[in-house]
C-alpha cells in the first residue's frame, strides 16, 4: 500500500463553465449560490447542496464535467456561485 500526499485546487465560478480533467482523483461541487446547479445535464445540486466524485488515489478521472445554472426567469436576480474543489494525489517514496 501506498502513502499518498494531496494538493487541492479551488476555483469559483459563476456562470456556466467546462471544467476539463486534468488528472484529479476526486472533484466535489458546492452550490453557495441561491440557484440550482446542474453537473453534465442530470446530476442537481441545489443551493447549499454538493456533489462529489471520488476515486481512489491512485486513479484518474477522465470525464469533463459541464456546469449548468439553471435560472428562475421570474426572478434573474439569484446569484450564481459553485465552488469546484479537485483533489490530485501523488505517491509518496521512501
């Protein structure tokens, strides 16, 4: 078994977004807006929810996640805000 370190990179976005994969192990969305968010066109977070994926440290997503606000028209005034959180993992040698 192997002893693995962790670097974790944040962005925020605000509007719709392509999050491309880039040899992360684990990607978590936090939704801190007040309107939905829909991830690759069927998985909601709603406000104050996340969505997460994880893999073993040793494994690598390879799917580019599409990030979707979905939008009240009745009112435009929501604000629009995700967190992405991704997780890459190296090995550490002795």
């Amino acid at each position: 078994m192997h002893n693995y370190k962790v670097r974790y990179r944040f962005e925020t976005v605000r509007k719709d977004y392509t999050l491309l994969h880039d040899r992360y192990s684990c990607v978590m969305f936090s939704n801190e807006g007040e309107t939905p968010v829909l991830i690759n066109g069927n998985a909601i977070a709603n406000p104050g929810e996340s969505l997460k994926f994880n893999e073993d440290p040793n494994v690598r997503i390879a799917t580019d996640f599409n990030v979707h606000f979905v939008e009240d028209p009745n009112d435009p005034t929501l604000t629009k805000h995700c967190v992405i959180t991704c997780s890459y993992y190296e090995p550490i040698h002795y």
